[in-house]
C-alpha cells in the first residue's frame, strides 16, 4: 500500500504499463551487437584494454578520487593536457572537459543562452538541449528538421542576440544536418551556430566540423566520448573567451566534483588509438554499405552508422524488436512517446565488428516481418 502522498507517482507509472511504455532496468542482453553505440569497437577492444591497463600500472594514482570540483582541488595536469590534445587535433583554440555529453550541453546553453536571446534549435535537436533552454530566459523557437527555408524564415523574424543549434549526425533518423548551409545562414543574420556532434566522432575522423573546416564559423562544438571513443566523457570546443566565460559562469561546471583521471587519461588514449586504427572507420563503412544493399527502406543517410527502419505502433514496433531478439539479433525499438506517435522505428546501430551474415539475417527478419 502505498502512502496518499505518492499516489500521484503510482496511479502515473500504472498509465504507463497500461500504455505499453514503461520503462525499466535490464541486464545488457547477450547476442550480436545491432544497437549500441560502440561503433568502432573500442569498448571491446582487447589491444585498447591492455593499453589502458598499462597505462595504469604505470601510474595507479589515476584510479584516484579528484576530491573537488576543478576550480577548487579537481583540476590535474592530465586534464589540462588532454584539453590542449583535444583542441589541437580538432583544430579549436581550446577544449574544455565534462563529465557527459548530457552535462556538456547542459552547461553550454545554460551558460549562453540570457534573458532576451533567442535560440533556434532544429526539431529532432537531443534532449539535453531542451533540458538546457528550460532553465534559462531565453526564447526558443523550433524549425522543421534538416529545413533550412523554415530555419531561415525565423531567422528573418528574429532579433537581438541568437544562436542555432543542430546535431551533425541525428542519433534519431540517421541523416546529417546540411552543416555549411546552416554556417552560412547564421553568418547572414549574424547569430552563433552550435553544434552537437556525439555520434560523429570517430565515425567521420573527429567530426563533421572538422571534415568541413567550419571550426571559424561554428561558435561552438560539444563532442562526447561514450560512443565511438568507447570512453566516457565530453568536451566543449570553442575560443578562449567562451572558455573562460564557461568556467565563470558554468553552473554544471562550476558544482560538479571533476571526474577522476582516469576518465581524462581514457579519453587521450582513445584519440592516440583512433589514429592508428584508421581501418575500423573502413569496415564501418563496408558494413554500412553492405546493410544498405539488402533493399530496407529507411530515412537515414547512406553513409550513416544508424540506420531507422520505421514501423508505426508501439506494440508492432515491440514485436519486431522481440522476434529479432530470440535470435540474439539485438536492436532498440523506439516507441512514442520518445519520439512522436506514428514515428515509431527500430533503431538499428552498424559496427565495425558487425558480419555480412549476422547483417543478412537481421535485415531478412525485419522484411518477413514487415510482409507479415
């Protein structure tokens, strides 16, 4: 029995098991590997294991606690280090590092956004984002995804101080925001462009932006770990100045206990082993290629590691994840209200790892399925 005061928390969560939405914590299930965001394999890399290992036996104090946020005893020389690494090789003046991409995001537009700004953020833009511009004064405004005539109409209506904000690769759909389009339209009505490139990095080298050479005309890039890096972690890349204003003025920043060296020493490894492992960001792409061949139809792009296959209804979409599941084909159903109702889609992640014949066998499922 439940004390009166909780009911409110009961009688919601008992709408959602009746709605078929409820959500709960489940061991990671055991079979071939179709929805995670490893897509280079890293967080199952042997060599990158030992390599870490070493790295801490040579020095065990990184397994240590920071014991502080980073203004008061948290910093290290590492985490300066692997941000001065970071900037260089994404080809920003500076870097700064978090705990998360959520907390990134969080501490970005938390800190930008002010009373009488306006931020216009495409549709399908990551939760984190939303959460951010709620807890400021700021205006926002949506525009239809990936729609630059839509973007650009409110641009038109829009004044005083404001910013854009996109994903270069949308963890939703599996398409790419047209990033030199969108650059061009906030340089002609002066707004700031932020970029959100999680599922990018390691995927297309170190990012979209980098791949474009946009770094002077995007204010902004959060890029996070815990995907193709297979760590965790993330970092903002920016100028100087919004660094340091983002170390004055950074509440997710300034309260939060620096994560432990070992997160940033990670981090710096990661990018060592990327570079030296090119051909994992190839066999990516052969099997991206390999599963587009099988004739699905999908929204996303032909080169994207996340590929949608839509399949409206809770329930059906449920379905089709189960049966795929009983045969160790593991994938991600995202039911509404995740996304919009009718929007429903099996959201299937492409490794590097992945076999032509385990591809085969999902992509065949998924079609007898559909003919059912």
């Amino acid at each position: 029995m439940q004390p009166p005061r909780l009911d409110h928390f009961h009688r919601t969560l008992e709408k959602r098991k009746e709605e078929g939405i409820f959500r709960s914590l489940k061991p990671r299930p055991k079979g071939f590997d179709f929805y995670s965001n490893d897509y280079l394999g890293f967080a199952r890399n042997d060599e990158l294991r030992q390599l870490l290992l070493e790295r801490i036996q040579q020095n065990p104090r990184l397994l240590s606690g920071s014991t502080g946020s980073r203004l008061i005893s948290g910093n290290s020389s590492l985490v300066e280090e692997t941000e001065t690494c970071i900037a260089q090789k994404h080809q920003y003046p500076c870097a700064l590092l978090f705990s998360s991409g959520y907390q990134a995001n969080l501490a970005l537009f938390s800190a930008l956004l002010r009373r009488g700004d306006t931020v216009i953020v495409d549709e399908h833009i990551h939760r984190s984002v939303h959460d951010a511009c709620r807890i400021t004064h700021a205006r926002k405004l949506k525009f239809y995804h990936n729609h630059l005539d839509n973007l650009e109409d409110k641009l038109r209506r829009t004044h005083g101080n404001c910013y854009i904000a996109v994903e270069s690769l949308y963890s939703m759909e599996g398409d790419f925001a047209p990033l030199a389009e969108i650059a061009r339209l906030a340089e002609k009505y002066s707004a700031h462009l932020l970029v959100d490139e999680a599922h990018a990095l390691g995927t297309f080298g170190y990012g979209l932006v980098a791949r474009h050479q946009l770094q002077d005309r995007v204010l902004a890039t959060v890029i996070t770990y815990g995907k193709a890096l297979g760590a965790h972690g993330a970092a903002v890349l920016t100028n100087s100045l919004i660094k340091s204003y983002l170390v004055n003025f950074s509440s997710p920043f300034i309260y939060t206990t620096s994560a432990q060296d070992i997160q940033w020493m990670t981090i710096k490894t990661g990018y060592e082993f990327l570079e030296k492992n090119q051909s994992l960001c190839e066999d990516l792409q052969r099997n991206i290629r390999f599963f587009r061949s099988q004739g699905l139809e999908t929204p996303s792009s032909q080169y994207s590691p996340i590929q949608s296959i839509l399949v409206p209804n809770n329930q059906r979409i449920k379905a089709l994840q189960q049966e795929l599941q009983e045969k160790r084909l593991i994938t991600y159903a995202v039911c509404s209200p995740t996304i919009k109702e009718g929007a429903e889609r099996l959201r299937v992640c492409l490794h590097s790892f992945n076999s032509e014949r385990k591809i085969v066998e999902l992509t065949q499922t998924i079609k007898n399925f559909n003919s059912q």
